[in-house]
C-alpha cells in the first residue's frame, strides 16, 4: 500500500492555460475521489469515479473542468482556459466502496 | 443537501491540556462521520471515525462522540502534545462513505509548549 500519489505537487501557470494533473490510487480501490480546497476551507467534491464510471460530477465542475479515469486505475483532471478563480488545492482520495477515503497530499494549482 | 457546520475556527491549548472540537450537520440521512487531521503541505489523514450505530469511539488519545437525535458529533484529544498542532475537518456522508463526504470548514489548533 503505497497511498494516494497525486502529480504534479505544484503548477504555476498564466491565466488562459490549460493544465492537467494526475492520481494515482490505492491498488485494488475501485473509487476514486476528487476535491478542490480553497484557503481556508474543508475540501468540496468535485467529481468521483466507479472504476471507469464517472457517476457524479458537483455544480462546481465547470465545463472547463473535465476528468477521466479510463481503465479504472489512475485519473486525470483537466482544466481548460485556467481562471484565476481555480487556484486551489486540488486532492485526490480513493476507497473501497463502502470504506474509508484516503487523500492524496495534492496538487496546488496557482493561476497568474 | 448535506450541509456541516463545525466550530471554533481557531484553538489554543496548553499541552497537556484537552481540545474539543464540534461539529453539526443537516442531512439525518447521513450515518457516517470521519475526523481528518491536515498538517500543512499534506493532505487530509484519518484519525478516527465514527458510524450511526454508535455513540462514542477512542483510539488512545482520540474520542468522538455522535448525538444523532441532536445532529452533532465531537473530536475529544486528551492529554495535547505539540504534534497535535494542525488543522482537523469534520465530515458527514449519508451513506456509510459511499458517496462523497461533506466537510466543515476546519479547525486549526495550536498546542502550545
């Protein structure tokens, strides 16, 4: 069990930018999880995944913000057209269905 | 919606002493109440848990408690060491940690020497 490993830790980009992070979970966890956190705040749910189902996606998730998850293992999460508004902590968590989510230590996304 | 109410924002302590930190939340539906603990530049960790079907856990140091009748649940940590310093989040989720978890805003807590 190595934990949640989520790339880049850090991405400073221009305003207009595309950017794209990635998660790897935990083997064998079959949902996977992604928050945004803002200073200040407990992370808010973005979108989450069922092995390769995408089955909820928060008001949050913009149609800039697209993810995916194509063979049930690592996820990625793109955002298009960056705004400064989407600078934040963005996490990755992963469980067994039922059970525990453990995070990622994030990526911190800065948009100048 | 779930919605997850959770104070103080802030807290001292001496080390030795107890914090306590509380949380409310709306949704009766939900029955499944994890504390993280975000030390800074990491993500959340989980330091403890808690289901519907019970009223209180501990692990050594660490004691939730959960009024479902009054919609509110309590992270108790007896006995603060400067390692506790940090910021722990509240959350709620209706169905047993199926679904997304709702947090509150956070608590950071500062134990000092």
């Amino acid at each position: 069990d190595t934990g949640v490993s989520q790339n880049p830790r850090h991405k400073i980009t221009k305003r207009g930018q595309n950017v794209t992070f990635r998660c790897d979970p935990i083997s064998e966890h079959n949902r996977l999880y992604w928050y945004r956190q803002t200073l200040g705040q407990g992370p808010e749910f973005l979108t989450y995944f069922q092995n390769e189902a995408q089955l909820e996606k928060s008001r949050l998730l913009s149609d800039r913000f697209s993810a995916e998850r194509p063979k049930g293992s690592f996820s990625t999460l793109e955002i298009q057209r960056t705004e400064q508004g989407d600078s934040a902590m963005y996490l990755c968590a992963s469980s067994r269905q039922g059970n525990i989510q453990y995070f990622g230590a994030g990526t911190r996304l800065s948009v100048l | 919606g779930e919605n997850v109410e959770q104070h103080p924002s802030t807290l001292s302590v001496q080390e030795g002493d107890s914090a306590v930190i509380k949380c409310t939340y709306s949704d009766s539906a939900s029955n499944y109440f994890p504390w993280y603990k975000q030390e800074l530049g990491k993500g959340p960790q989980l330091i403890i848990d808690i289901r519907s079907n019970v009223g209180e856990k501990k692990d050594q140091r660490i004691a939730v408690t959960l009024n479902k009748t009054a919609k509110h649940f309590s992270l108790h940590i007896t006995e603060t060491q400067p390692e506790d310093s940090a910021v722990y989040f509240c959350a709620a989720n209706p169905t047993s940690g199926n679904t997304p978890l709702v947090f509150g805003k956070g608590t950071r807590l500062s134990v000092i020497a």
